[in-house]
C-alpha cells in the first residue's frame, strides 16, 4: 500500500527513518540477505543488467544511495567492480548495520554518511558512479534527486538503479503473497513447519509503518522521463524477473508463516534452487523478449554528459 497521497514530503521522509531504523535489525533476515557467492552473483547481475553490460569496469568513487544494510554496496565492494564506497541513507540504523557488516567481511575504504537522497551533502563532481537497489520509489521529489546525483558525478559518470516496482508488478505481486498466505497452513503440515507466534509483520517496532514508506510504483516511461529531464545520455530502462518474483514473493509469504528456525534446510535448498532455476528462465527467455512494463523490478541507467 503506497502512503496516502496527501502525506507531505516530510511525512514520507519522517515515515521511512523510522520505519527503517526499527527494521534494521532483523533487515538482512527478513529479506534472505547475502553477503557470500550468492549474493555477489545476484548483485553483479543486477548490475550488469542495469548497465547493459560490466565488461571488467570498475569504479573509482561510487556513491550509493538508500544503501540500507548493504546489500547491493558490500557485494559490489567484494567483487572489486568499486574501489571506494560511500555508502548513504535516510536511516542511521540502517547504516550501523551496514558499517557492522563491513567490518565483520574486513572490508576497507567505506564511508557511510546519513542523509536523505534529495540534498546530498558532496562537492560536485565527486564520483564516478551514482548507484542504489530498490530505493528510488521511496523518494517523494525525484527531480530534485536526479538533479543531485548529476551534480555529485564527474562528467562521463554513471548512474546505475535496480529492484524499482513496476507498476504492473506491484499490483501483480498481491496475487502469488494472497495464494501463499491461503496455502499456508497445510505447507507448515507438509513439512512439519510450527506456526509464527507473532505474525512477522508485528515482530519490529515499525511494522504500523509499513504501509507509509513507499511513494511510487514505476511505468518504464516515468523513469525514461527522468534521465530525459534529468539531462543523462546513453539512457536505459530494462525490466527483470517475472516468473521468479511470483514464485519468491509466494514463498514469503508461506515462509513468514513459521517459526524460521521450525523450517528444514531441505525446504530452503528447494525454495532457494527453484527460484534460481526460474531466474534463468527469466534472464535468458523472457527478459529479452517481452517489454520491460510487464516484469516485477525494473533497471535505469544513464550517462552524464562528458565536459
Ligand atoms: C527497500 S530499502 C533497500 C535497502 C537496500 N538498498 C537493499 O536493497 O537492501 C530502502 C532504503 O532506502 C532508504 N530511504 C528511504 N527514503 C529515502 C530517502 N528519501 N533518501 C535516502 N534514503 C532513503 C531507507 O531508509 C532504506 O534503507
């Protein structure tokens, strides 16, 4: 549920800190979070998706935006594709967690600097990569933000977004988390799961929040208007994972259902194996194939202009 069209930009911005200071904890679990090979694979191919294409590049300074605990940021540190990471975002709690991370992997050169993505507190022209996952639809003026980020890139700088809601992914993603949450109880028999004490939702002081946070959900044309407007060059817009996020979002929601510790490693090597199975199908059929509009996320980059 987007936050109610009235709330003001403050509102939102209020909303989100709190909501994601007290999630931040329990972020990295709730979300099946990896800092290992899988989640380097996943992140690298989100990045080459976004960007058409990686091709050995790396990037000096990089710049993340709404970084939470790290996720997309850390991968990418440890796969050597960026060299000095200042890592931002709205939420303070969500930066220690992301700070505690790194120190825990041994991972130098990282910044974090709390700050919300439409006044960033940086020089012009300071780095050569603007990047996030599944941020931009939390931020009321994203004019303004895509202003900032060009101001922050040197010339010739990408920027680079992924895991942004489609609009026709958003509305579809209701269907398979309803059909989990019906098929639930007789998949907590079949695999001898137990039953969640407190609902999950309710497991983080926040959880009132939840439905405040998110502002937009994305046709491929809104984000093709803000690189155009924006003044990038060399703009793309893409879209991913149809198959796979209908399956992952119904394996939420029967997951969420049981006492995570009361679910078998067997169930999860399936869970885990056949959403990476439909993924394939996804990258290699579908993803070229069919318009960008219909899958769940979809992927922006562009270019600023060269001096
Ligand atoms: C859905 S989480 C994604 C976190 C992380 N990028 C990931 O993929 O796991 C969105 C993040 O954006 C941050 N955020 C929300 N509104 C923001 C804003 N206006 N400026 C900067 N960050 C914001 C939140 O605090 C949160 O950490």
């Amino acid at each position: 549920m987007p936050a109610s069209p009235t709330a003001t930009p403050e509102h939102i911005k209020d909303v989100n800190t709190r909501y994601h200071d007290a999630a931040a904890e329990e972020y990295d679990a709730k979300w099946g979070i990896d800092f290992g090979d899988i989640g380097q694979r996943q992140v690298r191919l989100k990045l080459v998706k976004a960007l058409g294409g990686l091709d050995g590049r790396r990037f000096g300074d990089a710049l993340e935006i709404g970084s939470g605990t790290g996720y997309f940021s850390l991968n990418l540190v440890q796969l050597g594709v960026i060299e000095h990471l200042t890592a931002t975002d709205i939420s303070p709690g969500m930066l220690r967690r992301l700070a505690a991370t790194a120190a825990t992997l041994d991972l130098d050169g990282i910044t974090t600097v709390a700050t919300e993505a439409e006044e960033l507190p940086f020089a012009d022209e300071s780095f050569d990569l603007v990047f996030g996952h599944a941020v931009l639809h939390h931020i009321p003026d994203l004019d303004r933000a895509f202003a900032e980020f060009k101001r922050v890139l040197r010339p010739g700088g990408m920027i680079a977004f992924a895991g942004e809601p489609s609009r026709h992914g958003d509305r579809l993603a209701a269907l398979p988390k309803r059909a989990g949450l019906l098929v639930a109880p007789a998949w907590r028999r079949l695999i001898g799961a137990r039953r969640r004490a407190v609902p999950e939702a309710e497991q983080s002081g926040g959880h009132a929040l939840e439905g405040e946070v998110d502002v937009h959900a994305f046709a491929p044309a809104d984000l093709r208007k803000l690189l155009r407007d924006g003044g990038f060059e060399d703009r793309r817009v893409g879209g991913e994972e149809l198959l796979s996020n209908a399956w992952g979002w119904g394996l939420r929601a029967v997951e969420s259902s049981a006492e995570p510790e009361s679910v078998s490693l067997r169930w999860r090597r399936f869970a885990f194996r056949s959403y990476i199975a439909l993924q394939k199908v996804d990258t290699g059929l579908l993803e070229p194939r069919l318009p960008a509009e219909l899958f769940y996320n979809l992927l922006v980059s562009g270019r600023k202009p060269a001096a």
